[in-house]
C-alpha cells in the first residue's frame, strides 16, 4: 500500500513540474503548425479541460470575496485595506496605460509594414462585412452599457451566465452585509463561505494534474486555427503587445519579491502554475483558484487579503487589457495616417483604461468591441479595428491574461500586510495542494 502511495505521489510530482508544463507547450505549438488535423482533433478534450477549471471558478470567487469581505469588516480592517486596494488599481491602471502609450508612439507598429502586409490586411478587411460596418459597430460594448450592467436583474442567471462583475458587485454587498451584522448566524454563514471555499480550491488541486495534456489539448487547435499569414502581416504589432506584457509582467515581479522577501526567480516559479493555467486557457477566473493558492501557500501571504483582492483585482485592474486595447489603437490609427498629437496621447491613456474596465466583465471575442472607446473620439472606423484584432486575437490574448493574473498578485501583495503571514502556520489552501509546492519552487 505505502508502495502504490509512493508511486501516485512521484507521478503527481511529475505532471506538475514546470519542465512537463514547458514540453507541453512545444508539443502543442509543434502539433498546432506542422500537424494542424491533428491538433483539431484535440479540441473537445481541450474545451472540456477548460470548463471543468470554470466549473469552480466563479462559485469559488463568490465564495472567497463575501467571506474575505464580511471577515474585514466584523474586524475593522475594511477602510484601510479598501483604501489601499483603490490606490494600487489606480496607481497600476494609468501607470500601464502611459507605458502602452510610450511604447506604441516609440515602436510605430501600424508604420511601415511593407506591400504584401499591406494586401494580406486588405484582403481581411474586404472579406467582412464588419469592414462596412463604420463608427458604432460595436456601441453594444460601450462604457455607458458597462456601467449599467453592474446591477445584476438576477444573480442565479448572472452566475449561470459568466456575467463577473455583476456577481462580483453582488458577492461585495453580501459580504458587506454579513460583516456589517456581526451577529452568531452572520458568522456561522461566513464560516460556511470559508469551507466551501476551501473544498473548492481542492477541485481545482485535482484538475491541476492534467494541466499537462490540458495545455497541449487548448493550444494546439488554437495555432492550427490562427494560421501564419496573417500572424506575418500583423507581426510588430503582436511583438510590441507581447514585449508590453513582459516589461509590465516583470516589473511587478520585483514588486512582489520586494514585498515578501523572496529571490526574484524563486516569486517567479512559485506563480508559475497560475501563470500557465492563465495562458493556456486565457481565462483569468480559471487560474484564480491557482493563484491564491501559490500567493498562500508559497508566498506565505495572509489569507482574507488574498481572497478578497484577487478576485476583485481581476476585474478591476486588467493591465493586460490595457496594453491590448491601447497599442492596438495606436496600430490602428498609424494604419490609417492618422496624425498623432499630445492630445490623442491622453485620449489614449484614459480610453485605454475605460476600455479594459469595459473588456474586463465580456467574454472571449466580444471584448474587443470595446475598443470602440478609444475609436470613435478619433474617428476612426470601428468595424475594421475589430476585424483586424480579432484575427490576431489567439496570438495577443494568452499574454494579456497572464498579465491581468499577475497583476492581481501583485496588487494582493502590495495591499496584504508586510511579510504576508508566515507567522500563522498552514493557511486552509494547503489542504486541496497538489504533491509537490506551486512552481516546483
């Protein structure tokens, strides 16, 4: 018997080291460009992977911001936490719109691209109906409809829907209002929250060991799908994208390991497994559960912070939106000769950050419509900026949402208390772990 445990153990050490994550992630590219059937074949396993993280998602961000909130509030932490957590997404949010703007104006991604590059977009432009579409193609997607989608009509259909910041806007008010009574029953409720919370992360522990084959099985039909043609016509805008998130990705490292104490490298492999589960999926809910556990666990960070920051710093602090909508903008406006001023500048930093907010509460496909919010001040046409970005979408959005997940961790690690929590013993994450510590760290 203890032979067969021993042997599970070593296999689970396996499928979650980084060096299996990595091989899975070159098989896939590999499946996905030189044997493109195949890899097709891999997507109803790939998309089945994927709803069974979703499943638990978003009952487990319920669950862990009303207890995080109602557990604040009865101790009295509520006005500072909350003030800090403001001023980091605010900090976080116009600081990475201004380095989207600088790298955008500096790199020039929609200047010269040369003649074939110039009639591949052509031709994508001709072939849709969107291209004719001009100024309000997407109003569907505007700010103004963000805003007022905050109150959900019915929670049980927001939550059966996907719909995060309506839940989340739900989840805060219950929380607020369970901590605002205080009585036995209130407690009792939040510590129901707590377990719930708790049996949750121990789902996601067991799918985390078929992260392996879940990579391989979600990217592999995605670059078989996306094809090379107009990844090439595309190529410094997704570069330019891409290097944003690194620069953006690792300086908030530093700000991590500055905080906890921890060697630059060492913060970087225990956020590994959340970072992978990020990319591979480009859901930003599906690796929370990933993330809070590699923020307790690894990073020893205090548990009701981390629950409640998380989750809400998804939603409110996508720097990866930002760089997406902004440089893209940007892209577009070189694209069509627009003249670019001091005053498009600003109209690109505040309208990259209204448009990620906006982005942040849509799924897949349907966020690049709010870039209409960064269009339609300058007049450009709307229809043919979702066209062109959507057809280089599955290059550009697994590092943007690995970038909005790292941001939450960062923002978590500047709001949660110096030193995190070491002194406190095992948080309850430890309990639904994997056989080896996150990252192999």
């Amino acid at each position: 018997m203890e032979k067969g445990s021993l042997r599970l153990a070593l296999i689970g050490r396996v499928l979650v080291s980084p060096w299996i994550a990595v091989l899975a992630l070159v098989v896939a590219f590999g499946l996905g460009l030189w044997a493109p059937d195949v890899a097709l074949t891999l997507k109803p396993a790939g998309q089945v992977y994927l709803a069974l993280l979703q499943m638990c998602a978003m009952p487990l961000v319920v669950c862990g911001v009303v207890a995080s909130i109602g557990r604040i509030l009865i101790e009295g932490h509520s006005r500072e936490t909350l003030l800090r957590l403001g001023s980091v997404v605010g900090v976080g949010l116009f600081a990475t719109a201004t380095l989207a703007v600088a790298i955008g104006l500096i790199g020039q991604p929609g200047l010269g691209l040369g003649e074939e590059a110039n009639r591949t977009l052509g031709r994508l432009l001709a072939a849709s109906d969107l291209s004719r579409a001009g100024p309000g193609a997407s109003h569907q997607s505007s700010i103004g409809d963000f805003v007022a989608g905050l109150v959900p009509t019915n929670i049980f259909h927001s939550l059966s829907a996907g719909q995060q910041v309506p839940v989340l806007f739900f989840a805060i008010l219950l929380g607020a209002a369970l901590g605002l009574t205080a009585s036995l029953k209130a407690r009792g409720v939040l510590d129901t929250f707590e377990a719930a919370f708790d049996a949750l992360l121990r789902m996601i522990a067991w799918f985390i060991y078929l992260l392996p084959f879940g990579l391989v099985a979600l990217l592999a039909p995605q670059v078989a799908e996306a094809g090379v043609g107009v990844f090439l016509a595309m190529l410094k805008l997704i570069v330019f994208v891409n290097v944003a998130v690194v620069i953006s990705l690792l300086i908030g490292n530093a700000v991590i390991a500055r905080r906890v104490g921890l060697p630059y490298f060492k913060v970087l492999g225990i956020l590994g497994e959340s970072l992978l589960v990020a990319f591979a999926t480009k859901s930003s809910f599906a690796a929370i559960p990933s993330a809070l556990r590699a923020m307790q666990s690894g990073l020893r960070m205090d548990k009701h912070t981390t629950d409640l920051v998380v989750p809400l710093s998804v939603s409110l602090n996508p720097l990866g939106n930002v760089h997406y909508y902004t440089i893209s903008a940007i892209f577009i406006a070189q694209l069509y000769g627009l003249e670019l001023t001091a005053t498009s500048a600003v109209l690109f930093v505040l309208g990259g950050v209204l448009a990620a907010l906006a982005g942040s509460a849509l799924p897949g496909a349907a966020a690049v419509g709010v870039i209409s919010i960064l269009m339609e001040p300058l007049g450009l046409p709307v229809g043919s900026a979702v066209v062109l970005i959507m057809a280089i979408d599955p290059f550009i959005d697994p590092a943007t949402t690995v970038l909005n997940v790292h941001a939450s961790c960062v923002a978590s690690s500047v709001v949660a208390p110096s030193g995190g929590d070491a002194a406190a013993g095992p948080t309850a994450a430890d309990s639904g772990r994997p056989a080896v510590a996150a990252g192999a760290s």
